[in-house]
C-alpha cells in the first residue's frame, strides 16, 4: 500500500494539466456537471419531499396493526369499513384494543382570507391517545368541546395571522361547509402533495362535519397488542378471523403502502424518477463531449506515448482521471446550489425539503458513474489509434 501510495506521488498529473491547460473548457464542463447534479438534487429531494410529506400522519399514528378497507387506494382516497371488524378483532388473541379513525377531505374558508381550501379532518376518540404527537396529546381534551378542532400550523397558505392570535390564548372561528367551528390549538404535521392542510377533532365533531356519514361506517382501524405479542402473528390471525372487507396491516406495511400508491400509482412518482435518469443522460452527455474534444486535440500526443511503449491501459487511466478530477470538482456548485433551491422551496411550499448525507452520497456516486461512462466512451477512438496513422 505505501508503495503504491509512493507511485501515485511520483506520478505526472496528465489528466489534470489536460484539463487545466484549457480552462475556459474545463469551467464549461464543470459548469454542466453541476448543472446536471442540481437537477438529481432537485428531482431526488422532491421524490423524498413526496413519500416524506405523505406519511408523516401514517409515522405518528399509535397503533401496531390497522384495519382499513381493501378499495383503499391511499389515505387521501380511504374507504370505509364496517366498526363491527373493530369488535370481531378484539376477540383475537394479543389485540388489546381497537379503535376506530375517521379520515375526509372538505373545504373550509380560510380565518384571514375567507378564500376556500380543501384539508383533511381527522376524527379521533379523544378518550385513547391515537397519535404521537405531544402538542395534540397535550390539548385533546379541548376537542371534546363541541364544534372545536385542532389547526396544523404547518398547513401551506397564509395562516400567521390565525396562528399568532391561536398562540396567544385567542380562539379562532371559521367555516366548515356553512358550519362555525373554533380552532382553540395548533399542532404540526405538514402540507403534502395530496391536501394543503389538516385539522383533527373528536370523533363526535367529526360526525357533525360531515352528517352523512355513520358513525359504523371508519376510515382506519387502530389496533393496540398485548406486551410481548408478535404483530406479524397476530396479523395472520386477525386476516383468518376477520371477512373479506378489511385488510390487515401492521404499522411499518401501511407506511409501504402508502409510499407504494405515489411511488407505482401515481404520474408524479414516475415523473420525479425520469428526471433523475434524464438528468444522469445530460451530465453523460456533457463530460463526453469535453472528454471526446480533449482526446481528439491530444491524440497525436497519445500516439507518441503508444510509440514509446506505453499501453492503451494507461491511456485510458488518464482519461478515467480526467473524468473523476471533473465529477469531484463539479459535483461541490453542484451540492451548493440545492441549499439555496431547497430553502426557496420549503419556504413556498411547507414541503418536507433537505439536503441529506445520503442523498448526496447518491448524486456523488452518479455524478462519478456518469463521468467514468463518459471517458469509457471518449476513449473508444483513443484504443483503436495507431501511432504509424498519426504522422
């Protein structure tokens, strides 16, 4: 190892003095490859931002297995099942309780503005802690007054005015589908790509927002087990037990499948997973071009070096070296710039957008993939080049 360290010493830098012989072109290329790993960013933050967003109520749910309708499509589109499925799994073994939770969308006006907005309303039994989220554990007795609900203050819109006047002990009243409510607390979950907002409240206000709807008739079933009971076991026996009508899930599969529904089910999943690869294609498609137009201009320099007995293995080394020299520089704007698109997009959307050290980890591995198949491309004339041609 210390030899080969020691070679790598003594070595001429060839791939690097190529590059920095032309500087004009190596701003250029560098300026592509950030480019192209700025759209990886944006493309992988705003996938990650979409499963993030979508399962941040599925992540503080408080439950080990849970019941929901199989015509369920996601939580934004739940079906309803029947509360008897409820009672029947109490009679399994290892289920320790069973509650029901009611999930819609509906418009309400907006506090400030009045303008409509669609948000989703969470109905839970305030008597059994349904959530982990302490700011909804810590006022849950305040929903059980009638007509009160619970604000996201992470809802995206213009709400700060509400939100002050909610913090400063000051209830808030508003529209719900031509019905007064007050909203007497906040808490935070966030906006998605599926609804704007959320608001949570009592079971019993749920049903008076939507007086249709029975109180049989529940969105997720949240079943609670025993200390020292196996959710997978108990789910098989729950799936045995119960009809047809209910799928059994525990916590970590419903969480999948939800991501599963935006990730397979959905344009936009496809749609963030195409930019990332089209973004790979043009970053390829750049450093090929500077690498292709490096070789070309040095091949007569190239053929000297076959001439003196040097092989194609270490011509292609130093290609390969101009190739990672460029991934390595390109990728540093390249992991800045997301900093600052990320902030503008967190700040207008309220969307779950961060740099991480494993998404950068991934973009660094594609950018160095994308340039090592650029040089293996760029060097194809190089091999084939005979010294006799060249003079």
């Amino acid at each position: 190892m210390i030899g080969f360290i020691q070679q790598l010493r003594q070595r001429t830098p060839l791939g690097w003095l190529q590059l920095s012989h032309e500087k004009s072109r190596l701003l250029v290329a560098l300026g592509g490859i950030a480019f192209a790993d700025v759209l990886m960013f944006m493309q992988l933050g705003f996938q990650t931002a979409l499963f993030e967003s979508n399962t941040k109520l599925h992540n503080s749910i408080q439950a080990d297995i849970l019941l929901i309708s199989p015509q369920g499509r996601n939580v934004l589109n739940i079906s309803t099942f029947t509360r008897r499925r409820l009672y029947q799994a109490m009679d399994v073994q290892g289920v320790k309780s069973a509650e029901p939770m009611y999930i819609n969308f509906i418009d309400w006006k907006n506090p400030k503005t009045r303008q409509k907005t669609s948000v989703l309303v969470i109905g839970v039994n305030p008597e059994k802690q349904a959530l982990n989220l302490p700011d909804v554990n810590r006022q849950i007795d305040i929903v059980k007054l009638p007509d009160t609900i619970l604000f996201d203050r992470a809802s995206r819109g213009d709400y700060k005015e509400a939100i002050a006047q909610i913090e400063q002990g000051k209830s808030v009243t508003t529209e719900i589908d031509r019905r007064t409510v007050t909203i007497s607390g906040l808490f935070s979950i966030g906006a998605s790509f599926g609804a704007d907002g959320n608001l949570i409240t009592s079971d019993q206000n749920f049903l008076r927002l939507f007086p249709g709807r029975q109180a049989s008739s529940v969105s997720i079933g949240l079943l609670k087990l025993q200390p020292g009971y196996n959710p997978k076991q108990v789910k098989a026996a729950l799936e045995s037990h119960l009809g047809n009508d209910v799928k059994v899930l525990t916590k970590a599969e419903f969480i999948e499948f939800e991501t599963d529904y935006w990730k397979k089910n959905t344009a936009i999943g496809f749609i963030f997973s195409l930019g990332v690869a089209m973004g790979f294609m043009v970053g390829v498609i750049i450093v090929y071009q500077v690498l292709s137009t490096d070789v070309n201009s040095h091949i007569k320099e190239y053929a000297t070096f076959k001439a003196m007995g040097y092989n194609n293995l270490y011509l292609l080394g130093v290609v390969f070296e101009e190739a990672i020299i460029l991934a390595v520089l390109g990728f540093i704007p390249g992991a800045i710039a997301p900093l600052a698109l990320y902030s503008l997009t967190r700040n207008a959307t309220n969307l779950p957008l961060y740099m991480t050290v494993a998404r950068a980890t991934t973009v660094l591995m594609l950018t160095m993939a994308m340039c090592i198949i650029s040089g293996a491309i760029a060097t194809r004339k190089l091999q084939s080049a005979d010294p006799a041609d060249m003079f």
